[in-house]
C-alpha cells in the first residue's frame, strides 16, 4: 500500500505558483515537472499517471510514463500533489491544495464526487463516537451508491451494494476435502 503525504498541502493558485514553490525549496524546475504541472491544473480533479502521460486527450503535451510517476512522487512530497485510491484500478492524482476535498465513489457507475471536507465532519464524528475510530477520506474514498444508482435498486435490496455476491449465500456450504496423510500418494484427496 502507498502511504500518503501527510504534511500540510501546499496551495498553488496556478503552474507558476507550483513553480515558484519548487524553485524556492531548490528543486529543479524540468519542461516534464511543468508538463505534470499543467495536465494536473487542466484535469481540474483526480487523474491518473497514464492519463498524464498520454496527455488528458490533447489537452496538454503527452509524456513519459517513468518521467510522470517520478515528477508525482516528487510534487507529492513537496505537497502540492495528493495521490488517491477511487476504488479498483491505478491511483489518482490531484492537486492537493485545491481546496479541502474528499471523495464519493459510485460501486456501480464509477462516478466520483468531491465533497468539502466539512460536510464530512458529521460522518467523522459519528464514527468517533460509536468506534474511537478516527478517520479521513483524502487518501481512500467512500464507496457506496450514487442518488441516480439508488434510485434504481429495488427496496429490498437496497442494503447489498451493487450485487448479490456482497451478501451471504444462506445455503449451507459443504466442508472442505480431507487431505491423505502426507505418506499416501502425492496429491491424491481422501474421499469424504
């Protein structure tokens, strides 16, 4: 598992702002860091390294793939950049002082939505006070079903996510194959 950046975000009003903040710690300012830079300021929100590199459809020069993990990794340990898991699938990337977000993401559809922190705050506290579990969704979202998926799932299912395999098969289930002795034959099973 990655460990998230955990100083405090660096806000950057725009790429010359995220430059200047590089410059003033001493780092190299490379065409590739910009390129990272500006595809992130132009995705307006979470995007992949891939989607980076191939250059967000035409919206900004493609790049190296090796060359937009390392300039992340870097931007994220500067602060500026925030990596996050939307469920299944490579990281996202997001500016990190663009604002306190957290994220919903959709089982079903996919869709992602970013929520200021504080609307959170309620969800955290509940959490606190019924677990002792402190918690933040900066780094790993909460999964669950958009209003229009919702909408769709009949009533009686409204509990089990997206599909049945969430829930417990209620059939009783048969025990596992004994295993010989390991001085019976190789890799024959007893039969039950």
């Amino acid at each position: 598992m990655t460990v998230p950046y955990t100083g405090p975000p660096v806000d950057a009003a725009d790429v010359d702002a995220a430059l200047a903040v590089l410059k003033e710690r001493g780092m190299r300012l490379s065409a590739s860091r910009r390129l990272v830079l500006e595809a992130l300021f132009v995705a307006g929100g979470p995007v992949t390294a891939e989607s980076i590199a191939r250059g967000l459809e035409g919206h900004v020069t493609p790049n190296d793939l090796a060359s937009v993990y390392r300039n992340l990794e870097t931007l994220e340990q500067v602060g500026l950049v925030r990596h996050l898991h939307l469920g299944h699938g490579p990281s996202r990337y997001v500016l990190a002082g663009a604002g306190d977000r957290e994220y919903l993401v959709c089982e079903r559809c996919g869709a992602v939505r970013g929520v200021p922190s504080k609307q959170l705050d309620g969800v955290r506290r509940a959490l606190v006070s019924r677990f002792g579990w402190t918690v933040t969704f900066t780094h790993s979202p909460i999964v669950g079903l958009c209003a229009d998926c919702s909408r769709t799932i009949p009533p009686d299912h409204a509990d089990r996510g997206r599909t049945r395999r969430h829930s417990r098969d209620p059939r009783p289930q048969a025990p596992p194959p004994t295993a010989i002795p390991s001085s019976a034959s190789k890799g024959r099973r007893a039969r039950p």
